[in-house]
C-alpha cells in the first residue's frame, strides 16, 4: 500500500487551482439516471470515490465514456438493471444515492445497505422513511434494501435531522413522481443546490434548494444535458488551512467564497488573513510582531504565526462543516491556548485525535467535545489515516512538523483529494508519496 512522507516545510506560497466538488459530482452522477441520453459531466474531480460511482452506474448499464482527464460522457439511454452490488457499496457509502433515481427511473432498486464507516453507523433510515412517503414499498433482506414503486406521488416530507444524503434522494425520486413534493427540514448545503441546478437544467421543477424547505413540482421526463461541477469547498478550506499551519502566504483559485462563509469566518476569528480578489483568494498570516507587537497581543499570539485558539461547533450547513473539523484541529493543536472543538454531525469522528496526539499533540476527547491545548510544534512520527478528512489532517500537521512524518493507509485520502501531495508540492512542500 502507498505511504505518504512529509516533511515539517517552509511557509507555503503560490498559487493552486481547486477541483471540482466530490459531494457534488457523486450525487450528480447518479441523477443521470433520470434522463435517457448521453449527459456530459465537465470538471469531474479524479478520485477514487468517481471511480466507483463510475463502477456502480456501469453495473447498472450505463455507458460511461471519459472525455479527457475531467470529463465523462453518461448514456443511460440503455439503463435497465437496478441492483447496486454489496462488493461497491461497501467500498463508498454514497452508492445508496442510485435509490431515487432508480425508482424515478424504472420503478425498481436492489441495493446493499452501506454498513458503517469509521466515522459511524450510517444509517440510512430517513431516506427510506421519505421514499416510503412517496409510494415506495421497502423490504430489507439478505442486507439488501428492496424498493418498489408502480409510481411514485409527491407529497410532504419532514425530515427529523437535515441529512444531505436523504435530502438528494428524495428530490432525485421526486423529480418524475406525480403531483407535488415538499422536503422541509432539508439539507441546504451547496452540493445539494448543486444537484437541483443540474437536475433543472433538464427540465425539473425544484425550487428552494439552498433552504430548509424543498418544492419539487413532477415532470413527465428530463433531457440529458452538459453540466460543470462547482469547486471542491472542502479540498479550498483544506488549502487555507495548509497556509495557515505553516504561515505561509497562497493564492487559491477555484474558490466560491460563499459556499465557505462558516470556515472563512472561524479562521479570520483565529487571526488567519484573506483576501478575495480577482487573482484569487490570498490566504497569509501575519507575522507575530505585526499584530501582537501592535495591539500587545504577545500573551495571546499563538505558536502558528499570529493565530489565536478558537472553539468550533460543527453543525448542519451553513454551520461550519464537520469536513473541515478534523483540520481545524491541526491547525488548534499548534496554536497557542486552549480551543474545543465539538462534533455535532457524526458519532465517531475523532479517529485523527490519537494519531496527532502520537504527534505530540495535546488533545483530550470528553464525549461529542475535544479539548485541544496547543503545542510549540508537533514531531514526525508514523501515522495511520483512519478516514478521508482525517487523512487530510495528518498531512497537515506533517507540514508543520519536526521531521518527516510517514503517513498510511493513504488510500483514505484519494477517495477524496485530486492528486493532493502534486498540489502541496506546488506550493513548495516536501511531500512525497512512495509504494510500500
Ligand atoms: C454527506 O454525507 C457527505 N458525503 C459527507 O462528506 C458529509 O460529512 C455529510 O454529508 C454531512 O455534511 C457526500 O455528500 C457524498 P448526512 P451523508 O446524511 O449524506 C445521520 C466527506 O468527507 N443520518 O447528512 O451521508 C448520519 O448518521 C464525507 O466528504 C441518519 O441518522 O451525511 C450522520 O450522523 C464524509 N439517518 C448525520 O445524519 C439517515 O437516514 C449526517 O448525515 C441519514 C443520515
């Protein structure tokens, strides 16, 4: 298996171009299924989380054609199998996203239930409670969930907790059901406007994406159509966080500031500089005399440049992201005073603490809460990643650190980072990736 090696670098500077959004083009893949044709996907990320969405829709007939190294041509026109197999939806939870569109297609979907992951069981109970609402009949078997539907109706839809999963669903199952729908307590993130763009662009009817409160009017069919995925807001906030951890000074380009507002806002409260213009968006820190020698903030500047510790709720969008909280966590535990850090979204996302502790970090977990007390600097040490953001964090504590830092099980990390170690490199890290 590959290792990652990274070494404590200088300050990062330069300029990286973000790719497209994984939360994006996964769901948008499987809404292909909706219409019959070739549909044609521009700035497609390269990950291994495509790939196997890829490998899902071709088992279900598809004809995938890939135009380039971002691009892929969709031919559902011959789409007429409905099981998404055990073997594919182990590897990547978001297979489930093929339900709604399967129902909405051929009325039919045999697909694995996803089991757990690292960072929790998973379940997938709200969007099968929303499809039951729409007409869909649901048996569980063999670790199988079985829908049928002779043809959905729209109705009203409540969902107790805004899950972006089951929000993309049932607008998916919606959008050739008969009469209205209404999703309300829906997920408004902007992978899920994201998908509602794309989708009306091909003839549905979805207003109040980007809201709490979702009207999907049904349409008789939709049209295949040429769509470009939105920058990856997760791979920006990943960047700013490399820039902040190793007082570097980069140009992001890619960046749509206001799917970010949450992490922009918390790193400029950390004392992180930004600045939006039209090469891009500049992310630098201060050097400390700047602004403690200032304002007399000595007692306060922290060990990363002039950073000061900040606390981090991670809640449903526009909350601050539970994506980014494993990284903001590097960044707080070389930031001088004490910041808590509480994961609201999943049950189990802590997996990184034990290996940035090995990194001579000081963090204490207390139940949903992380107590992280910064350190001068953190040491190389071999790490394992445990889960994609949680992999991410690791490279970044491994720029900040004493020595070379080997990092494993870095497959977690190409699920959802576009040649990421090429990137850093770019921006002056020493960074490497070797074969095991
Ligand atoms: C999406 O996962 C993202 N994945 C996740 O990104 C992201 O962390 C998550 O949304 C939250 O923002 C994709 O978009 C492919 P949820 P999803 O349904 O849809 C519970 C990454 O790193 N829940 O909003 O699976 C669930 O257990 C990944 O890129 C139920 O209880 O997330 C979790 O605690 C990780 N029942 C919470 O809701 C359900 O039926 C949020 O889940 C569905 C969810």
């Amino acid at each position: 298996m590959d290792k990652i090696l990274v070494t404590g670098s200088n300050p990062l500077a330069g300029s990286v171009r973000i790719s497209g959004s994984k939360n994006a083009t996964l769901p948008i893949l499987c809404a292909s299924l909706l219409s019959s044709g070739p549909t044609t996907i521009t700035n497609l990320p390269q990950l291994r989380d495509v790939d196997t969405m890829l490998a899902v829709l071709t088992t279900l007939g598809v004809k995938i054609e890939k135009k380039g190294p971002s691009s892929v041509i969709l031919d559902t026109g011959a789409c007429d199998q409905y099981e998404a197999p055990y073997e594919l939806v182990k590897t990547m939870r978001a297979s489930v996203l093929v339900i709604g569109p399967l129902l909405g297609r051929i009325g039919k979907a045999k697909v694995s239930l996803p089991g757990g992951c690292a960072i929790g069981s998973r379940p997938i109970d709200l969007h099968l409670k929303g499809l039951n609402r729409l007409g869909a009949n649901i048996e569980l078997s063999d670790g199988y969930v079985n829908l049928t539907a002779a043809g959905l109706k729209g109705t009203d839809i409540y969902l107790d907790f805004p899950s972006v999963g089951a929000t993309e669903n049932l607008i998916m199952a919606a959008v050739l059901a008969k009469g209205e729908t209404i999703i309300a307590g829906a997920a408004k993130e902007p992978e899920v406007v994201d998908l509602a763009n794309f989708l009306n662009r091909g003839g549905a009817k979805i207003t109040g994406a980007g809201t709490d409160r979702i009207k999907i009017t049904g349409v008789k069919e939709l049209q295949p159509v040429e769509y470009q995925i939105i920058p990856d807001r997760i791979e920006a906030g990943t960047f700013m966080v490399a820039a902040a951890i190793t007082k570097g000074d980069i140009c992001i380009k890619g960046v749509v500031a206001d799917h970010l507002r949450a992490v922009i806002t918390k790193l400029q409260e950390a004392g992180v500089q930004m600045v939006d213009d039209k090469e891009g968006f500049r992310v630098y820190t201060r050097g400390r005399a700047g602004l403690a020698g200032r304002a007399g903030l000595a007692d306060r500047a922290g060990l990363a440049g002039d950073l000061r510790p900040v606390n981090i709720r991670t809640l449903p969008h526009p909350g601050f992201p539970t994506d980014m909280q494993a990284q903001l966590m590097a960044l707080m535990s070389v930031t001088e005073g004490v910041s808590l850090i509480e994961e609201m979204v999943f049950e189990n996302r802590f997996m990184h603490v034990a290996e940035l502790n090995r990194m001579g970090a000081q963090i204490k977990i207390e139940g949903h809460g992380a107590l992280v007390s910064g350190v001068k600097s953190l040491s190389a040490a071999p790490v394992m990643a445990t889960d994609l953001r949680a992999s991410a964090a690791l490279v970044l504590a491994g720029l900040a650190a004493k020595g070379t830092t080997e990092i494993s099980r870095i497959y977690h990390l190409d699920r959802g980072y576009e040649r990421l170690e090429e990137k850093l490199r770019g921006l002056g890290a020493e960074i490497e990736r070797i074969s095991d």
